[in-house]
C-alpha cells in the first residue's frame, strides 16, 4: 500500500508575509517537463517558484489589462477615501485571501490590510485552519469474508490557499467522498482481526494514502482515527474472537492502541502455549465439568428477573439477546433487555431488536454469570462471539457484578 509513490516532493516555500509554507516539485506544475492529465490545475502558473506571471498571454492582451487596471487604480485615487471603504480588507492570520484579476490568478493576499480594486478584481478568502469531518459508519467486507461497520475523524489543513481555489470546486465535499472511499478500499484488504487489533496503524497509513490524493489540491490530512462500531458478520473461515478495548486515560490516547496491540499479541502466544497443556486450558476444564439441563438456564433468568431494577437500566441502556447452544446441540433464545421501566427477561425473542447478540454455550453462559469464567477469558479464546458494540456488551458485566453481590442461587 505504501511501497509506490506518487512522486511529489514537497519542500519549504517562503510566502510574501515570511509565513513558511509547502509546495510540490511534482514534473505536473513545471513547463519543460509537462503531461497532460486533463486536471483542473493544468492551467495554474509556477507555484513552486512563486511565479504568477501568465506567459500565455498574447501582447494585445497585455496591453488593455495594463490599461483597464491603471484606469481602476486612477478611479480609486480620485474616489479616496470614499473606495477605501469598499477596496481595503482586513485579513487576519489565519486567513488569505486569492484574487482573480480580470480573470487572472494573482498571489495571494494577507494577513492585514490589503487592496482589492473594484469591478475588474474577484476574491475569495481561504481559511488555513485544521478543520474536521466525520465518515459516517459504513459496512466494509474484510479480507476473510467479514462485515463490519468502520467510521472515521478526519483532520485537514489547506497549506495552499491558491490550489485549493483552483484545482478543486468544492473541497469539502471532494475530501469527505475521497476520505471514504480510500478508507473502504483499504479496509477491504485486512483481515478482521488487523482492523480490530491495529487501528491506530491502519489510521496513519489510511491518511498517507489520502496525502497522495490530496496533495495537488492544495490539502493536508493531519490526523485519521478509525472508529469500529461493530462486528456484522464473523470470517467465514472461522470467528475472529472480538477484542475488549480499555478505557482511553486522558492524556495516554495515543499509548492506549500500542498498549493494546501488545497484550493481544501476548495473550494470543500465551493462549496457544496454554492448548499443548490439558491442565490450564479452558477447553479441558469446560469439557470436564458435567452437563446441565435446561432448568440451570432458566433459574439463571429467574435469578436476573430478581435483580432488575430502574437504576440498573438507567446505568445499562442496553438489550441483549443470548443464543445458547445446548449439549445436544439445539440453540435456544433467551434475552434481558434493559432499555426501559424496570427491565425484563426471558426465553425467546425481546419485544425490540437488541442492540447486542451473544453466542455461547449453555455451560459458558452459567460460568460467566456465577464468576467461574471471566467475560475477557471467554472473548479471547473464542467461547463467547459478539454482534454489535463491544462496549455495549461489556456493560453486562454491570449485571453479573449485580449477581455475585446479591448472591443469587442459580
């Protein structure tokens, strides 16, 4: 993704106001080396070496441009200080403002006071501030045949104001439909567990990748941090486990992703030197417990019915569905919502469409809820398999916690 390069090299620009600034010395903007690409910007004078001048334009033309402009200058002196009120702009820093003279580019103008002559100038001011947008979630297939809901925060800066003018009609919306659609076609070659697992990289990539795009329209992209709504569909090979992500600490946002990347990598390693030995391994040790009938589970319901309150839905906001595999192989349905009133559980179906879904076996759901089987311990060896938002689901924990306080026979 990384190994091809556009071939832009970007380097430092004096502007008029001492302002440092970037410009591109891609073979695109200078006359001796010249391919047509048919892009707006073919037409833009020599950027690279602050040149405005139009050699394309014939003498006779010259001419009555120098004699229109003299004649505005004249009209404006003679007016003054009346024009002032309509010639003179203010501009602040952050700002510049890019003149077209009798249809002519010309350099751009600020920060302070600056002179626009009327009826033959036109102008636009460029704000060189970080802005920001939002991807709105979309459903991405991944590399091993998964579907997930991926957003993003994107952050940009014009570094040019006179090629944001010109090489692009509408800048905003060019990057919003840029930004998605480089963040589908990239997502689409990792796998679901590289996109769980490796955001923070992924994000940094996503944006050198937009830069390439975005460079000859006189935009920078700062910052992309992809957001995962949720898991759709598992792989088809397999399912990938989901990942539990700590609370971001304020001030360590940026620590939190390595941080996390490094305690996946070690349980996966600590999880397959674990399978070789039948003793420690939760697969033995759910293997060699007993088999329960159905009657445990719905004890289990009547234990949660026991325990629902106002302040536990007011703290959760959440419904859950359980598909719960027994022993012989049948699925049976079970759900607790906690949305409103007082909340409510049961066999089947709940009344509204919940915002989580859990599979899992019929022994994991009871060790889970009497704390023999820690929520993280069954998400990492794949015993519990999540549709939806994580952190949604890991507000279940709120209810067991619940459970073990009160404690419940099941």
């Amino acid at each position: 993704m990384l190994g091809k390069s556009s071939g832009y090299e970007y380097q430092c620009l004096s502007q008029r106001d001492g302002t440092p600034g970037l410009f591109s010395s891609h073979s695109v903007f200078t006359h001796s080396n010249y391919d047509q690409r048919g892009l707006s910007f073919d037409y833009v004078p020599k950027v690279s070496q602050n040149d405005f001048t139009d050699k394309s334009q014939g003498l006779l033309s010259w001419i009555c441009n120098l004699i229109v402009t003299f004649l505005v200058f004249l009209f404006t002196f003679i007016t003054f200080p009346v024009s002032g009120w309509f010639v003179l702009k203010v501009v602040p820093n952050y700002e510049r403002i890019v003149v077209f003279r009798l249809g002519r580019i010309r350099p751009p103008k600020g920060p302070g006071v600056v002179l626009v002559l009327p009826l033959i100038d036109q102008w636009q001011k460029v704000d060189l501030r970080t802005r920001a947008f939002s991807v709105p979630p979309c459903k991405v297939t991944t590399k091993d045949g998964g579907l997930v809901s991926v957003g993003a925060d994107i952050q940009f800066r014009i570094w040019s104001p006179v090629m944001s003018v010109v090489a692009v009609q509408d800048l905003n919306a060019s990057t919003r439909l840029t930004a998605q659609n480089a963040m589908m076609q990239t997502l689409s070659k990792k796998t679901l567990r590289e996109i769980q697992t490796e955001r923070i990289k992924l994000g940094e990539h996503l944006g050198m990748d937009m830069n390439e795009m975005t460079k000859p329209w006189g935009l920078e992209v700062d910052r992309v941090e992809l957001i995962l709504e949720g898991v759709l569909r598992e792989p088809d090979g397999g399912h990938a486990g989901p990942v539990i992500m700590p609370p971001s600490v304020p001030g360590l946002e940026g620590l939190a992703g390595p941080i996390q990347q490094l305690a996946m990598h070690f349980l996966s390693q600590t999880a397959a030197s674990q399978s070789s030995q039948d003793s420690v391994s939760f697969a033995d040790e759910l293997r060699s417990a007993p088999a329960v009938s159905v009657s445990r589970v719905d004890g289990l319901m009547d234990a949660v019915r026991s325990v629902l309150s106002e302040q536990l839905v007011h703290q959760v906001q959440a419904s859950y569905c359980f598909q719960i595999t027994t022993d012989s192989g049948h699925t049976n349905s079970y759900y607790v919502d906690l949305t409103q009133g007082a909340g409510a559980c049961g066999v089947g179906v709940p009344p509204r469409e919940p915002d989580v879904s859990l599979s899992m076996s019929e022994q994991d759901l009871l060790d889970m809820f009497e704390g023999r089987l820690r929520p993280f311990a069954a998400y990492s060896s794949s015993r519990l398999r999540v549709q939806g938002d994580l952190n949604t689901a890991m507000k279940l924990e709120t209810l067991i916690k619940l459970l073990k306080a009160t404690s419940c026979p099941l």
